[in-house]
C-alpha cells in the first residue's frame, strides 16, 4: 500500500512538475510577444520620426529657396502720351537663404518670372538683372541684392497696354522656394517715373 501511495505521490509532483513547465512557457511566450510588440512600436517611432525629420528638412529648403522683394515696383514711362517701358524691382534672398539662379537664358533649374493682366497672360517673361550690391554672376546669394528689370514692349509677349489703372502680377517663381506674388496697380495718370504700390 505504501509503494501505492508512494506511486501516487510521485505522480502528484510529476503533474505540479508539468504545471509549473507549462506556466513557464505561457510566461515566456508572453515576454516574446511583448518584445515582438515593443520592437513593432519602437521601429514604426522611428520610422515616423525620420519622416517627421525629412518633412522638417524640405519646408526649411523651401523657406530658404525663397526671395523676397526689397523696396518698391518702379515703373518708367515715355512718349507722348506716356507708355509704361520698364518694370524695376530688387531682390535679395531671404536670411539665411540659398543661392537662387537668376539666369532667364538658362534651360533648367532657374528663376521664371509670370505676367498676367486682364488682357495678357505670359508665363515666362525675359528679364535682365543688374547687380546692386554683390558679385557680378546671375547667382542671387546671400547678402547680395540685384535689380530686376523688364521691358514691356520686348520681354513680355504678346507686349500688354499698360494705361492708367492697370492692374498686374508678375509672378516670381524660383526652383525651390515659395512663390512671390507682385500685384500692382499703375495711377490714373501715368508719369515718367512711377512708385507702385
């Protein structure tokens, strides 16, 4: 009876044996999926950090491809009775900006600027830059400032009337930054020289 009841006793710790296995192994296969899952959210924090940063870099290229206007749209005027000739304007890039090309002869990778009024749409008027303060180059770098200038009857095609109160955009679209918009409105009457707000 005793060899019994010792039979029965091992059998009894043989099944806590098993029991205590099997709760290691459910235990286990816990800590993998739990790192399986962490690994899962740490990798797609990464990854959507990285995204995060790309966006940052392309708005702050974007910011810093862009020019701005310095002082104000100059029209001149000549004849009898007065014809606006040329459209003048300076630009600088903004602070801390990148070079931006102001080559209007260039295939790629330049400055377009666009005309339009109520009767004239030109998406890719000619101009000519003259350097105010910088190098000589058509590069518009930091700390430089160039003059824009554009004739009306030869760089904008079809070339537009441009009486009193005319009202225009140009358009200055560079290769990265932003988009600059001149709206413009010339004066009831016309004078040689012509502040353009």
């Amino acid at each position: 009876m005793n060899r019994h009841l010792n039979a029965l006793r091992r059998g009894h710790r043989d099944e806590r044996g098993i029991t205590g296995l099997e709760t290691a192994i459910i235990l286990i296969a816990f800590v993998v999926v739990a790192t399986v899952f962490a690994f899962v959210v740490l990798t797609a924090g990464i990854f959507s950090s990285e995204r995060g940063k790309e966006t940052v870099y392309a708005g702050l290229a974007k910011a810093r491809g862009t020019m701005e206007v310095r002082g104000g749209v100059v029209a001149t005027a000549t004849g009898s009775p007065l014809t606006v000739d040329d459209i003048f304007f300076a630009v600088a890039s903004t602070a801390s900006g990148e070079s931006i090309p102001l080559n209007p002869a260039a295939t790629n990778n330049r400055t377009v600027i666009a005309y339009r009024d109520a009767l004239t749409v030109d998406n890719d008027v000619f101009y000519t830059v003259t350097p105010i303060v910088g190098d000589i180059d058509t590069l518009l770098e930091p700390g430089e400032l160039m003059l824009v200038s554009i004739d009306r009857a030869t760089d904008i095609s079809p070339a537009p009337t441009m009486d009193g109160n005319t009202r225009f955009t140009l358009e200055l679209q560079t290769p990265v930054g932003a988009v600059v918009d001149l709206t413009r409105q010339l004066p009831t009457e016309l004078a040689e020289v012509m502040q353009l707000h």
